[in-house]
C-alpha cells in the first residue's frame, strides 16, 4: 500500500502504489502520489542517477501531507523525476 511503503498513517490514501501512480486527478496529493512512486522507481533502479534517496522521497510525502500542503513538495518531486 501507498501509506505503509510512504510513512503514513493507515487509511490516509487508501491507495496502492499502482493505483497512486496512475490516478488522474489534477494536482494537489495526487499528482504528489505520482511523482512520489515514479521517484521510488528511480531510486531503485540501478540505471539511474537520481539525487534524491528513498528516505527524502517518503519524507517529503509525509511533509506534504502533515502540513496539507501537497502542492507545496510536488514541485520538488516533479524536478526530480523530469530532471
């Protein structure tokens, strides 16, 4: 699930990650969630030189959702991800 693998609270989502990277919504937590499962997939891939770690990435979703405040961090997320 989205919240376990994320550090946040049972129910917060309610998503997988699956589901998180492929919801449409516009913006806010869930372009977020996408951003946020796309950065993990980086982070794990050998291929890849990302910057940020899977630690920074789980924090700044749980920033995000502590403050209810997700477009604040998805722009971070988005600079990593398209970067």
């Amino acid at each position: 699930m989205f919240d376990e693998v994320m550090g946040l609270p049972d129910g917060t989502t309610g998503f997988t990650l699956e589901e998180a990277i492929w919801d449409k919504g516009d913006g806010g937590c869930e372009e977020l969630n996408r951003h946020a499962v796309a950065a993990l997939l980086n982070v794990q891939h050998p291929g890849v030189d990302f910057y940020l770690t899977e630690s920074e990435v789980t924090f700044l979703v749980q920033k995000a959702y502590k403050v209810d405040n997700c477009d604040q961090d998805v722009s971070t997320m988005c600079i990593s991800v398209n970067g």
